[in-house]
C-alpha cells in the first residue's frame, strides 16, 4: 500500500467511526448496538477516539481535535472529570498544529476541569503553556494575565520558585505595554519571595536594581510656567525671580530624591543591597546627573557593561538619563551662543552709530535724525536672533511669567538709550559753552574736561559700557568728592 493509498484509508476510517458514532447518539435507547444507557456514551467516547487517531494518521489535526473534544465531552457526561481535562489537553496539543484560538479554547476547559478537581499544580502548568503561546504571539495583556494566573495557582501550592519565575515574564510583559508601576511591583514581590529562601537570596539585588531603573524611565516634567523672563534693562526692577536653571534643578532634584529614597527602603528588605555594587551604580548614575556629568556618566555605564551586560531594556530606562544631561547641556550651550551672538551685534550697533554721529557732524544735520535707522537696525538683529533660537530654548520663553508693564518698559527703556546717546553730542557742547549745567553735575564749563574733549575719547567712554550713562558716571564722581572732604565718614 503506497502513502497515498493510507492516507486516503485513515481519512475514510476517520470518517466512519465519526458517522458510526454520530448514528449511535441520534439512535438513542432504541439502537441495536447500545445495551444500557451509561454504556451509549462510552461506546461513542470510543468511536470518537478511534477517529480522532485515523484523522491524525491522514493529517487532518482539525478533523482529529475535534473528535477529541467530542470524546472529552461523552466523558463529562459520564462523570469521568479527569479523564475528560486529558482529553482537552491531547487536543489543545493536536490544536495547536492548525489552530491556536481552538488550542487555548481546550486548554481553558482543561484548566476550568482541573481546578473544580483542585488538582492547582497541572492547573498551573496548562495556565503557563496559555502564557507561553500568547507570549511567543506577542500579545503582551494576555501573556501577562495566564502568568499571573499561573503564578497564584503555584503560590497556592507552595512552589515559590517557579510561581516567581512566571512573574518575571509577566514584568516582562508589563515593560513590553510601558506599564512600569505595576512591573515594579511585581519585581518587589519577587525579591521579598527571593530573601526568605537561601539559595536564592543573591538574586534579590538584581531584581531591586532593575525596580530601581525603572523608576529612572519615568519622564521628567519641567514646570515651565513658573519661570519668569529676566529683564536687564535701566529703569527696571524685578522682583521674586525665578529663572530656568532653578526650576531645572528643583524638578531634577524632585524626581531623583524619589528614587533614592526608594533605595533607602530596599535597603530595609534586603540588608546587602546597600552594600551591592547594584545599588552603587545607582547612586553614582544619580551623582552624575545632578552635576550634569555626560563623560563621567557615560564612562560610568561603559565600565558597567563591560563587567555584567546590561539588558534591552535596562538600557532604554538608562537613556532617558542620557538624554536628560544632553538636553540641559544644548541647552545651556544654545543660551551661550545666543548671548554671543547679542554682544556681537550690540558692537556692531555702536560702531554703526559712530559712523552715523561722524556723518551727522560733516553734514551739520541734528544727530537724532538717524534715530530711525538705528531702530530698524535693532529690529533686526533682535528678529535675527530670535529666528536663530533652537526649540529647547523656545519651549521655556513660550511660558515666561513677563509682566506686560515690564515688556513695556523694556521698549521705553531701549528708546530712551539711544536717543540719549544719539543726542549726547550736542548736549555735551553746550555744557561746555553756557557752563549752567556744568555745575549740577559736577563739571562746569571751565572744567578740563569740558575744554580738552575730543572725538576719540568720547567713543571710547561709548564702547565702555552700552548700558551705562553719563550723567550717572558723574553723580558718583561728585559722592565720592563729598566723601573725601570728611574722613570720619569713609567707609572702609
């Protein structure tokens, strides 16, 4: 007989003893070949039987795991509940060739037999080949909930370690759907169930270490509205400041305070964690994020890896760390830039204004006509530089706390600056001449200074200081006159 020729008579066979039986249920008590009631049901578990093995001969595994179930049935009817969960267990087993849906169906009615029986160990493994099978699918809630499942039944019966074994792959199920508290948990469960047996006491720390990185991963919220807008400007006073550095180092200081104390209390369930190079990674890991340490820290993690290689995900919570110091650090190099890049075109603006205050002066025309241009000049370059700003330095100034009377005098403040130096040419020339003003200041019209002036020194007294003014610069030479007129009163 060649393989085709028995595969087609095991799939005939299969077919018969399926009818045969089929025949016997829907003949009842009246049926030649059923001599008493109790004995239908087993004649009909037999022919299922026989056929589901043909089915199986010819490859047909649906055909033949049905027949099985229908077997399993015939045996529940006959009260034989045991019997019945090992027939659903050799069909999940034949199902799982064709069909998984059909496959966790009878390992459900299996379970649901063996637990009514309080048989909770073989409970327990089919739950952990459920899990097993959602697991390799990847369908992350499900395997989590059959090694829970699983989990408790082993609990139940005492067997700690492998109950703790399907808890670790249900934490690595709950990081597969970013659900940490809950992995972090079940991580604390075990390391407690790990401290109270000797032999596996060494691994508490490792499952603490990685409740701890956990805890790294979670983000970092900056509470940008509490950031208020600096403004250096004359004639503004701010109060009650609260600058992007501070909030930075408070959020920072918030969220890691958090993860050190946890460690703190992992220190009361296992008294060597404190002491475990585990927990010294941690510290130090923290250390360097406060200060900002990108080469220590990455330098830090190298070392690590290379002594005890650091898993998929231990990596993925230790970036956010990373990536928190890079952030800070383009952040504050971006501000540096920026204010270069201000001082830069404040110099260009000065000497702008000198060449226009010299083309004032051959013109003969009032240097304040050129006042306008020097506006359009400064909007510029403050539109330049705000077109210039990267997004992490964006993200804080859309939240700034500035006042609308402060941005005001901002503008007001700018104006007045540069029409005042505009304009100090002319005021300067008639102090001289009148010498009215020359003595509220402290510099009369027969004062050398008033006499000898000359165009380079007056640029250079302008390059200085852009914020600075004149009148300002003499007031404290007239204070410290008064002062040394009366030497009790100096103040050393």
């Amino acid at each position: 007989m060649t393989v085709s020729e028995r595969l087609a008579y095991h799939k005939k066979r299969g077919k018969q003893l399926s009818d045969k039986a089929d025949a016997l249920l829907e003949a009842g008590m009246g049926g030649k070949l059923a001599i008493a009631a109790f004995l239908k049901y087993d004649d009909c578990a037999g022919f299922f039987y026989r056929s589901s093995i043909s089915y199986r001969a010819s490859g047909r595994y649906r055909e033949s795991g049905d027949a099985l179930v229908r077997c399993a049935k015939m045996h529940q009817k006959l009260k034989l509940f045991l019997e019945a969960a090992t027939l659903f267990t050799e069909a999940a087993d034949v199902y799982i060739k064709v069909d998984k849906g059909e496959c966790v169906r009878a390992f459900r009615s299996a379970i649901s037999i063996y637990c009514d029986a309080g048989k909770f160990d073989i409970a327990a493994r089919m739950e952990r080949k459920v899990a097993h099978m959602h697991f390799q699918s990847k369908h992350w809630e499900d395997a989590c909930f059959h090694y829970k499942k699983a989990a408790n039944f082993l609990a139940g019966e005492a067997q700690l370690d492998q109950a703790d074994n399907c808890l670790e792959f249900a934490v690595i199920c709950l990081e597969e759907m970013s659900e940490l508290h809950k992995a972090q948990s079940l991580l604390e469960t075990v390391a407690k169930n790990c401290t109270e047996q000797n032999l596996r006491r060494f691994n508490a720390k490792w499952h603490l270490f990685n409740a701890l990185l956990m805890m790294l991963h979670e983000p970092l919220v900056f509470a940008y509205t509490d950031v208020t807008e600096v403004i250096l400007k004359p004639g503004i006073i701010q109060k009650d400041i609260i600058t992007v550095d501070m909030v930075v180092e408070r959020d920072s200081n918030e969220k890691y305070r958090k993860i050190l104390a946890k460690s703190r209390e992992y220190e009361q369930m296992d008294f060597m964690f404190r002491v475990s190079k585990e927990c010294l990674f941690i510290d130090n890991l923290i250390k360097m994020r406060l200060e900002f340490d990108i080469h220590g820290c990455m330098d830090h993690i190298y070392y690590w890896n290379n002594v005890r290689p650091l898993e998929r995900f231990q990596l993925k919570y230790i970036k956010v760390v990373v990536e928190e110091i890079r952030t800070e650090l383009a952040r504050r190099l971006e501000l540096r830039r920026l204010e270069q890049m201000r001082k830069d075109r404040a110099t260009a603006r000065r000497e702008r204004r000198g060449e226009l205050k010299e083309q004032m002066k051959e013109l003969g025309l009032d240097p304040s006509v050129a006042m306008d241009e020097m506006e359009r000049m400064w909007i510029q370059d403050d539109k330049d530089v705000q077109e210039s700003k990267a997004p992490g330095v964006l993200i804080w100034e859309a939240h700034f706390k500035a006042n609308k009377k402060d941005a005001k005098k901002r503008a007001k403040a700018e104006h007045d600056e540069h029409m005042g130096d505009m304009a100090s040419d002319d005021e300067n020339e008639e102090d001289g001449e009148d010498g009215e003003d020359g003595e509220d200041d402290g510099q009369g019209g027969d004062s050398p200074q008033g006499k000898h002036r000359d165009e380079d020194a007056e640029f250079e007294e302008e390059e200085d200081s852009e914020d600075d003014d004149q009148p300002a610069q003499k007031k404290d030479k007239k204070e410290r006159k008064k002062r040394a007129t009366n030497p009790n009163k100096v103040i050393l």
